[in-house]
C-alpha cells in the first residue's frame, strides 16, 4: 500500500500510526521537535518520574481503559485518593467542592455544601433546574449554557467555572457539550440537570472518575514508541511541516531551502490544517509550576493528612494568581511511596510566574507555610493548547484540535480517523490482520 505520512508524534499521531501500520500500512512519522509525546512528558528527580502535562486521564466510558490493556498496561492503571477536591472562591474561601458534583455541576442544589459557595439565591435559583422540563437547555452546544440556562450564573461562575478551567484550560462557555458524553441523554432521560448528575455519578461512582498510569503517564508513550519501533516504523524528530497535501508534505530544509516528502498525509499536529476560511485555530497558553518540597520542612504532618484533599481549584476573583493546585503525592498513591517523604505539588497559570509566587499561592491553598528552602527542586513548563477547529478538507486532521481535551477524546478519534483513512480499497492487498482473520 502507499506509505503514509503522520505529521506529529503526539499521543493522536503515535496512536494512529501504530494503527495504521496493523492495517497493513507502511508509516513515516514527522516530528518538529525532538521528543514524541506532545502534552504528555516528565522529568525525572533523583529517579521518581513527575508528570510535567497531562498527569490523569477521564475512565468514564472505559476507552482509555481499553486502549492501555491492548498496549499490555492494565496493571499499570493507578486509581487517586479517594478524597474531594477543595475550591478556593472569590473571598478566598476554601471549601470542599459539593460531595456529589461532576465538573462543579451540583445534584442537590441546597446542600449546605452548595450554598456555602453559590449564597442561599444562588442555590435557590439553581434548584429551578428541578421544575424545568427536561428538554429546557438541552439543545446549548456547550456545557456552560446548559448550566446557565438550568440552574443559573451564580453555579456556573462560582462552581463550575473554575472546575472545568482547571481541568480544561477553558471556560465553560467554550466546552463543547459533547466532551461530557452522556450529559444531554441523562438530563432528557431524568428532566434534571441535577438528577442528570447523579445519575452519572452512581454510573461511576468516585474514586473511578480518573485514573493514571502508576510511574507516569509518559509510559504510554514508552509504550506506543515500543510497539512502532517492533513494527519497524520511523520517526523522524526535528522535522518541519510547512505545507501539507493530501498526496505530499513540505519540509523546511537548511538554509531556508524547501523540499517535498510525497505519501498519503495524515496531519496529527495543530496549526498546519485550515478551516473554509483560511483559519488554522488559535492557541491557550498553560503554564504549570512542580514544586518538591523537602521530606522535613515544617509542613510535613498537615501534608501527610492531605489538607485539601487531592488539590485545589481556584475561583476567578480570588487574590491567588494560580488556577488550580494538585497535591499530587496525596492524589496518587504510587507517587507518595515513590517520593520517599517528600511532597510534590504542581500550580496552574495563565501566566508565567516566578518560583516565589508559586510558593506563596501554595502556601494559601494547602494552609500550611513552605518556607522558601524547603523547595528542593523545581520544574516549569509552559504548553499551547490548541483551540478547537471545524475542518472541512480532504486533508484529514487529528488531535485536541477537532477531538477535543482529555486523553480519552483525543485516543478515539485517532482511531476512527486512522481506520477510516487507512481502509483497504477494493484492489488493495490484505492487510496481516486481514490474512490471519481469513485463515
């Protein structure tokens, strides 16, 4: 069959490649930068192995689930503490988020919990969703006008909000309905946004919603990278797509020069496809700070006990500069056994920050003092994500950018798209899968 170029080796690039390459194809992967993985990396400090991007995955569904058994990772897959995420709110507040909630969206409106974030009105308006017919809201697009529309702008803005931006590096407002599967069913199926909620939850219950790979989530790409490499596949770093056909690529050469790579394309990375209108999607910028702190500082019993449970998120309006805190040797158990006494806490910006600013919001969030020498150690990165895009071209297009966030999205399309792309044609030769499946 003809070769197959893949541009980007992302999680959506290397997952697609590898099923190319089982669907008989012969794959060439194109990389601009000089490591495979996209928003997936880490460091390594004094041999324990820190997520510096994505740290966890979404388990609703089962998909990733399904994918990691497939790649022989089933016994990797590490479940968090099983304790609530806590909110900092505008007057500086910290509360536990509502027990029983999905994204901040509340299933028992007046809960004292609720109230205590969104004021007795807020909760009032919000417990209308109970008394709306269900196909009120149903028709928004995004998860932020559902939840206006049902249960008002004090639990949008004052709980969900911040939950979905630390999550998703977006408002509500900008979160397509469909990256919370099952939602739109639920809240016809229940005529409740509340009651949709709840029912997702007992589906899957907490302690399930996400999970990790037990010595970090880059073991997926060590994965994916084994499984090409045994099937002889290449990857090519430091490579630069210009221009991309569906027939051929253009690579930046040395010097300026310019030079062309013909097969059939698949683009994995974002800003190289156009929409109808000449628009290749914009940007967010994530910036995340990874403290580690020293096994003995004064802080260390109150960390232990995990104070704010597995993290913090952060309300707009608030005087802490981060957006959300994991305490991330709380969250994950495996992690905690691993850093030998020491903590590791990781901070979400919309801006660049320095190290002292991170300690001080750290400190305000977990409630506890982390004097400035008891950081032993320090890791900032900064990502782009890539804003979503609709895409009508021939040139096919994979990743965050048209799947949307969350590892579980992104890993689905990239196999739909890939098996779509690379079915036999009627005069093609079988694949191997095809010829085993025959005989």
């Amino acid at each position: 069959m003809t070769d197959t170029i893949v541009v980007g080796a992302g999680i959506a690039g290397l997952v697609a490649a590898r099923e190319l390459v089982l669907l008989g194809h012969t794959v060439r992967v194109l990389e601009a930068s000089d490591r495979a993985g996209g928003q997936i990396a880490a460091a390594t400090v004094d041999g324990v192995r820190i997520d510096l991007g994505a740290e966890a995955f979404a388990t609703r569904g089962g998909l990733v689930r399904d994918y990691l058994e497939r790649l022989g990772l089933a016994d990797r897959i590490e479940s968090p503490l099983d304790a609530p995420a806590w909110l900092c709110t505008p007057e500086n507040d910290l509360v536990p988020l509502p027990a029983v909630s999905l994204l901040g969206i509340p299933s028992a409106p007046l809960a004292a919990d609720v109230v205590r974030v969104v004021g007795r009105r807020g909760a009032w308006r919000a417990q209308l969703d109970a008394l709306l017919p269900g196909p009120i809201g149903s028709r928004m697009t995004t998860v932020g006008g559902v939840v206006r529309r049902r249960m008002g702008a004090a639990v949008l803005e004052r709980l969900v909000a911040p939950v979905v931006e630390g999550i998703h590096s977006v408002h509500p407002d900008q979160l397509p309905l469909t990256s919370v599967p099952g939602l739109r069913h639920h809240l016809l199926r229940e005529n409740s946004l509340a009651r949709a909620v709840m029912r997702m939850r007992i589906d899957a219950p907490a302690g399930s919603l996400v999970a990790r790979i037990d010595g970090g989530m880059t073991t997926l790409v060590d994965a994916l990278l084994a499984e090409l490499d045994r099937f002889g596949v290449a990857i090519d770093y430091g490579v630069r797509v210009i221009a991309a056909h569906p027939d051929h690529v253009v690579v930046a050469g040395d010097g300026g020069d310019e030079h062309v790579i013909s097969g059939r394309v698949l683009v994995a990375a974002p800003g190289i496809v156009a929409n109808e209108h000449g628009e290749t999607g914009g940007t967010t910028q994530t910036h995340l700070v990874t403290l580690v702190l020293a096994a003995d500082g004064p802080y260390r019993d109150a960390l232990v006990t995990a104070p704010r449970g597995t993290g913090v998120l952060v309300a707009r309006g608030s005087t802490v500069q981060a957006r959300a805190l994991t305490h991330a040797t709380a969250k994950w158990p495996g992690l905690r056994e691993r850093a030998a006494g020491r903590e590791i806490v990781r901070l979400s910006y919309e801006q660049p920050v320095d190290v002292e600013q991170a300690r001080r919001d750290a400190s305000v969030l977990l409630g506890v003092s982390i004097p400035a020498d008891s950081i032993e150690h320090v890791e900032t990165v900064s990502w782009n994500r890539a804003q979503r895009i609709t895409v009508d071209n021939e040139l096919p297009l994979i990743g965050e950018q048209v799947a949307g966030t969350g590892l579980a999205a992104v890993i689905a399309h990239a196999v739909d798209t890939a098996h779509e792309f690379g079915a036999p044609t009627d005069n093609a030769p079988p694949s191997n899968e095809q010829k085993e499946s025959a005989a």
